[in-house]
C-alpha cells in the first residue's frame, strides 16, 4: 500500500539522481527501480512522500505555477476590479465517429491492422520454427488417405459400389472434421492464460488476436485438406472432371475449416479437461443429422431443424452433389444389375434430389461466420473476466 514513485517516464531517471541513485546506461530504467525498491523501499516512499508529490508528474517548471500565483495576488491586492468580458464560443457537436476512435486510440497504441498483421507474422512464424505440428498433421492426412485409398480403390465410376463410394464421401467428412476440431479443442486452450496476461497489458484487442488465430491456422488446414482430397480422389477412381474435382476439394476445405471453428469455439469455452469430454458431446449432433444415418423424413418434427444447421449435412450434400449430380452420366456396372447405373438414383434415395451445390456452399458459409462470431463473443467475456 506504499507508493515509492508518483511521476511521468522522462522524470524517472532525475528523481534517482537526486537520491544519489544513478541507474546505469545498460540498465532499463524499470528494472533499475523495481532492483532499488528491495534495499531503498522506505527511502523511496519518504521522498516522495508515500505518492503525494506532484513535482516529478511533468517536466513543467516550478516557476510558471509561481509565477501564476504572483500575479492572482497582485490582481485582487488592487482596489477596483473591472468588468471582465468573455465571449462563449458555441461547443461543436461531436462525431459519434469520432468518440469511438478517440477512445480506441487512447486504449491502444497500435492500429487494429498493425496488432492484425504483428501476431500473424509471430504466430507463422511460431508454426514455421517448430514444424512438428504441421509435419504431423499432414503425415496423418496423408497416412490415412492412402488407407482408404487402398479399402475404396477404384470404385468411383462402377455402378455396384457407388454406395460404398457414398460411404467413403461420408467418412472423409467425418475424418477431416474430428482431426480439425480435436486438434484446435486442445492447443487453443493452453494459450487463453498467456492471451488473457497480455490482452490485460493492453498489447491487442481481442478482435485482433482472433483474426490472426484464424488466419495462421488456414495454411495448416489447407495443406492437410488437400493432400488427403488428391490421395483419394485419384486412388478411389472418382470421375476426370475438373469441375468435380475442384468441387470436391473447395467442399472438404470449407467442411474442415467450419470443423475448425468449431474447435475454436469449444476451446474458448472450456478448458483441456472439460473441451475434452464435452467436445465430442458438443459436436455429435452435427453427426447424427448429417444426413447418413437419419434422413430428413424419418426425423420428429421438432428435430428437423437440426438437420439445417448441420455443416455436416449441407458438407455431405455438397459431396455427393459434386460425385453424383451435375448431369452426370451413366455409370458402367460390373454385376447383373446394378440399382445406381443412373446416378441421380442415389439422390433421390438420399432426398437429395432437389439439393443444390451453391446453396449447400453459402449454407456452410454463413454456419461459419456465426461460429465465428460467437466465439469472438465468448473469447471477449472470457478474457474480461476469471472463468
């Protein structure tokens, strides 16, 4: 409860001086007093009088106060005073603009743009000194692409396998989305303790922390996705069709970063231990109304609105949209008879038929950005308060 320097920054090094306490030019000054506070503590404190001088808070002269006070003394020691006339200048409606950018830029010393683009630069930069992470996650990813490259080979374009090609769709959903959301669950919470030291320190707003967040885990996801989307795609015999293809790859990215941010907003609410059991009871219900094992008709009537904020629903239309639909053609069958020679059977038995790939992709869009908006909100309340 005792205070050893009540000042400004400049007139630290003279308060010191003048205690006969030179700091040395290779020290911080900072350091220097916090070092001087354990030996000189009671002579600090008496000096400057437990806080309650004021010389040492500007760098202003003693001699313009006094000055001030000679002449308000010389003024009403005269026996008249005079009509002192004041004109009120009209006060100018301020910018509510104006208002909140005032107050940002009192808060911090730094733009948003200029803390967005600093903790990008050092979280990459974090990712590219340690690799070890991203050589893992891409070793899994292409481990097991190959595995199911190997179970599913070379059953895209036969007839009497296309609903194990379904099944092998369905699985690089489940497989991309358990890996970026069990990932993210665990690293993410580990960092709230260090976020919350330096977001009290007011080094950056919270909205810029999370913008980097997501911004330098694309890179690791995009690499990961897209190795385990060429492996099988070739080695499961899916159609030559660029289309399809880049189809293919944009809808298993968008499914694995929503996965993602998923992760992200499970890791800002829990901690390890608790994002760890109750992480897959958070994203379960995304997989029981995906579409594969319940369909939309089956389903209560009060559960059905489940099925459309299911990113995994509109990721597995999508998917099948992009194997099956799109006027493609007859497929060739290696059995008697074959019940998908015409693809868009596989539609119409999975109530598919009236799907459509643009509005599965804005449907997964706009699942991401209120993830991602709630969990901006959640980290925000976190790092504010002790939870």
């Amino acid at each position: 409860g005792r205070c050893a320097y009540m000042g400004s920054v400049p007139m630290l090094l003279p308060f010191l001086d003048q205690m006969h306490l030179t700091c040395p030019p290779y020290h911080n000054p900072v350091d220097f007093l916090i070092e001087i506070c354990v030996e000189n503590a009671s002579d600090l404190v008496q000096y400057s009088q437990n806080g309650k001088s004021t010389q040492w808070i500007t760098n202003i002269p003693n001699e313009t106060d006094s000055k001030l006070e000679e002449i308000n003394r010389s003024y009403f020691r005269s026996n008249t005073i005079e009509d002192v006339c004041l004109t009120v200048l009209p006060t100018p409606t301020e910018d509510p603009t104006n208002k909140i950018l005032s107050k940002l830029k009192s808060t911090y010393t730094t733009s948003f743009w200029k803390q967005f683009i600093t903790l990008t630069r050092r979280s990459l930069l974090s990712h590219w000194r340690n690799p070890s992470y991203t050589l893992m996650m891409t070793g899994i990813h292409c481990a097991m692409a190959v595995f199911i490259g190997i179970l599913f080979y070379n059953i895209g374009e036969d007839a009497k396998y296309a609903r194990e090609n379904y099944n092998c769709l369905f699985f690089g959903l489940m497989f991309l989305m358990f890996t970026a959301f069990s990932a993210v669950s665990i690293t993410f919470p580990e960092q709230i303790p260090v976020v919350r030291r330096e977001h009290f320190n007011r080094w950056y707003m919270t909205g810029a922390y999370y913008s980097a967040t997501l911004i330098s885990s694309i890179p690791t996801q995009t690499v990961c996705t897209l190795t385990y989307a060429c492996i099988t795609y070739w080695m499961t015999g899916q159609p030559h069709d660029f289309l399809r293809f880049i189809s293919f790859c944009w809808t298993l990215m968008l499914v694995s970063y929503v996965a993602l941010c998923m992760g992200l907003l499970n890791g800002s609410f829990f901690n390890v231990k608790n994002g760890t059991i109750f992480g897959p009871f958070f994203i379960m219900p995304f997989v029981v109304f995906s579409g594969f094992f319940l369909l939309y008709s089956d389903a209560p009537g009060f559960f059905r609105w489940l099925f459309h904020v299911s990113f995994l629903k509109h990721g597995l239309v999508a998917l099948t949209i992009s194997m099956f639909g799109m006027d493609r053609q007859k497929l060739l069958c290696s059995d008697l008879i074959c019940r998908y020679t015409y693809p868009k059977q596989i539609l119409i038995d999975r109530e598919m038929q009236d799907e459509k790939y643009s509005l599965a992709i804005i449907a997964l869009m706009s699942i991401s950005v209120a993830v991602n908006i709630s969990t901006y909100i959640i980290l925000k309340i976190r790092l504010k308060s002790k939870w």
